[in-house]
C-alpha cells in the first residue's frame, strides 16, 4: 500500500468506526427505553388485576347482601 492510500483510506475509517459507535450507544438507549416500557406493561397488568379481583369481590359482597 501507499502513503497517499493510507491517507486516503484514514477519514472513511474514522467516519465508518465513528458511525459504529453512535450506532451501538442509540441501540444501548434504545433497550433501556424498551425495558422500563415492559417493566411499566408489568406493573400496570398487575394493577389491573387487583382491581378486577377487587371488583369482583364488591360484585360478590352485592350479591351476598341481596342488592341489585
């Protein structure tokens, strides 16, 4: 190889390992996003459950107590 190839060649190196490395720290981002969104999905399931389970409960209590 020569110099001038070398020289030539170092910019689109930089540039192509410089786009690499945005590219993996934007990914990084990206997963941390997807996980608090799957662990905020969990927790809003959960709740969902313990008010449906409340909600039955009152529906039984009703029915018990001879309401509507």
């Amino acid at each position: 190889m020569t110099t001038e190839l070398i020289i030539a060649l170092l910019p689109s190196i930089g540039t192509a390992l410089t786009v690499w490395i945005h590219l993996n720290l934007e990914v990084a981002k990206l997963r941390v996003r997807v996980d608090t969104l799957e662990g905020d999905s969990r927790e809003l399931k959960r709740l969902l459950k313990e008010v449906h389970d409340m909600v039955m409960d009152i529906k039984i209590q009703i029915a018990k107590s001879g309401g509507a």
